[in-house]
C-alpha cells in the first residue's frame, strides 16, 4: 500500500503545461527529490497535491 499515490495529473495556466498525465506512488521508507529549473511547475506540482 502506497503512502503517496499520484495518477493522471495535469496543471495547465493558460497555454502553458506544467505537467501533463504525470503519476507516481511513493512508499513507506522512499526518499525522494524534486529538481527542476525555475517555472517548471516544482512547487506547484507540491500545491496540488496539498490541495492548494
């Protein structure tokens, strides 16, 4: 059973796509990082999944 299960997120602003069909399932134990240049949607992508 998955701590963190992500399926089929997509966040657009207008034209622009941050992410498209994006998924991912992290697990008890997992470390992770998230890298990325600025504007590529890093914390945006945590907003959604707090539900922000």
């Amino acid at each position: 059973m998955s701590v963190l299960r992500v399926e089929d997120l997509t966040k657009s602003f207008g034209e622009k796509t941050l992410f498209q069909s994006i998924g991912f399932a992290l697990e008890k134990g997992d470390r992770i990082g998230l890298l990325g240049v600025n504007g590529t949607g890093k914390s945006t992508l945590l907003k959604v999944m707090a539900g922000y």
